[in-house]
C-alpha cells in the first residue's frame, strides 16, 4: 500500500532548508542594521528585510521609523563597509509591525 502524502511531502525538506537559509540571512540583515544605527535607535529595530532595492526596517513605533529613515544615508554607507549594497535609488523604508504583533498595555 502506498502513502498518499508522499508526493506532498517529498520536497519539504529542500523548502525548509531555504526557508532556515532566509531567516538567518533576514536575521544577519537585521544584526548589521542594528549596530550601524546610532544607539539610541538600535534597541527599536526588530528586523530588516530586503524588498528589491529597498532596505525594509520594522520598528517598534511611528516616532523610530521617522528617524531610521533621517538617518538613511549614514546607514546605508555603513552597510557598503559591511558588504550589504544598498542602492540610493531604493532607498529606506521603515514600517510598522502589524498591530496583532505588539504588545498590549
């Protein structure tokens, strides 16, 4: 007797190691943004993404987004020192987790 889950099943495994392989990049990504952010800004990045040129860089309210984006250009040439190109013609866009994420108070 056959297992009629085979076939749905037979290429998990390479999905799952592409799917770890974008997370520890997505996580790399968001480490490197973290420590070429001023201090004060590095606690409010929860992650980074890269979403064709743009720089994507969620953050933990409206206020930090403002001011990832104002300081755009410095972290984009720290990037270029760490390796990660970031064209100026994408630039950076900072958003918001959706609500369901945050913390209630």
């Amino acid at each position: 007797m056959s297992d009629p889950l085979k076939p749905l099943f037979s290429g998990l495994d390479s999905g799952i190691a592409r799917l770890a392989e974008k997370v520890a990049a997505a996580a790399s990504l968001t480490v490197k943004v973290q420590q070429s952010l001023p201090e004060t800004l590095r606690p409010h990045v929860l992650s980074a993404s890269r979403r064709g040129d743009d720089l994507v860089v969620i953050v933990d309210s409206a206020a930090w987004s403002a001011r990832v984006r104002y300081a755009g250009r410095r972290l984009i040439e720290r990037l270029a020192q760490d390796g990660e190109v970031v064209r100026r013609s994408g630039g950076i866009c900072g958003r918001l987790p959706p609500p369901s994420s945050l913390p209630r108070t």
